[in-house]
C-alpha cells in the first residue's frame, strides 16, 4: 500500500481512503488560533483562553487523523496476510518546508506504528521496501524507471509500454511485487515486471532503530 498526500492511502486491490475533510477545515481553524494567541498580552485571560481554544484544535486534528488510519490499519491487518509499506526518510522529507505540513498530515510514524503492532494482533506480516526503491516513478507494467515525475502528475504514463493508471495505485502495484505471493500475470507486461529489490520484513522492535536512521 501507498501512504499519500492528497489520499491518505492507496492499497494494491484498488481500494483506498481519502484524507478527511475536516482536517483541512481544522489547520485554518488552528493557524487563525495561532494569530490570536500571539495578538494577545501575555499573562492576559484572554490569552489563556485562546491558549485553551488551540490546543482543543490540535487536539481534534490529532483525533480525526488517528482515527481514519485505526480504520484503515485495522482493515489491512485483518484481511492481508501481507502489507508492503514505503521505508519514508521521513527526517529528510521535512526538510522540505512545503511538503513538511502535508506529510505530518498524513501521520507517517503513526501509521506504521499501528500497522506493525495491528499486524502482530493479527497475524499479518508487515514488509518495507528498500529505502530507494523507485515505488512512484518505476512502471508497475514493463518496469522501466521514468527519470522524471512531478508531484502535481497525478497519472502515471508509461512511456515504452503505454501504460496509464493512477499514480498512488501504480505505486501500491510496485510495492505488492516485492512480496514473492504476488500474480506477475496481473500486471507485469514483459520480463522486466519482476523488480530488482527485496522487501525487508518488520520485526518486533526494529522500527526504533529504522525510524531514527
Ligand atoms: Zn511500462
């Protein structure tokens, strides 16, 4: 499966879940909170309850996001006996200041998180793909690896084979063929479908050490 940032999620099969509407409307509720609090004299009550006011936004934020990746985690672990996650530089990647909100939006860590220990309840076995494995610019057909993909290309095509497809769901198609289980006949177009890399499985307590690297 993807994680996105325009969709929270992408699964192989085709399925897939949106980032919640009320996300968005909470950020410019807290950005507009932010402005207040700042306006306002310190030591003030009128601070203090503007105070109050963001931190019960951050609060519904960190709820709303939580709760829409319980549903989807606890889905994926209860019915894959497989899920192939990104292994995210999740550090690296906030570095980039535009990207920065929208990818804590999207609550990586946590994600991976409730998926390792959901995949343990549930006897679904949590692969990472190699850190560079080109999951959004690779074909998920023929294999060939574009050099170039912007963001905003929401359709992925493949210029040797011919393939068109929704880029988050070509992605989720690469990351189900590093799992050995995977049909090639589904997808895979010439002899190249199979990719070069190997997914690394998540062992209980090595997401710490993963995670800080
Ligand atoms: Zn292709």
């Amino acid at each position: 499966m993807d994680l996105g940032i325009l969709r929270l999620a992408t699964v192989s099969d085709g399925t897939g879940m949106d980032n919640p509407h009320a996300l968005q409307r909470d950020l410019g509720k807290i950005k507009r909170l932010e402005r207040v609090v700042s306006r306002r004299q310190k030591g003030s009550a009128n601070r203090k309850k503007a105070v109050r006011q963001l931190a019960r936004a951050h609060l519904r934020v960190a709820n709303v996001r939580k709760n829409a990746l319980h549903q989807i985690t606890s889905r994926l672990a209860r019915t894959k006996s497989v899920v192939v996650l990104e292994d995210l530089n999740v550090s690296g990647m906030l570095k980039n200041h535009h990207l920065a909100q929208a990818i804590a939006d999207v609550g990586f860590y946590e994600f991976r998180r409730q998926m390792e220990y959901k995949g343990r309840w549930y006897g679904s076995q949590i692969l990472l793909a190699p850190r560079f494995y080109p999951s959004t610019k690779r074909c998920s057909c023929c294999g060939n690896i574009k050099a170039e993909l912007e963001l905003g290309e929401r359709v992925y095509t493949c210029e040797v084979c011919g393939l068109t497809i929704d880029r988050d769901l070509n992605a989720a198609l690469n990351l189900e063929q590093l799992t050995t289980g995977s049909s090639p006949e589904r997808y895979a177009c010439g002899e190249n479908g199979r990719p070069g890399y190997q997914a690394v499985l998540v062992e209980a307590g090595t997401e710490h050490q993963s995670a800080s690297g």
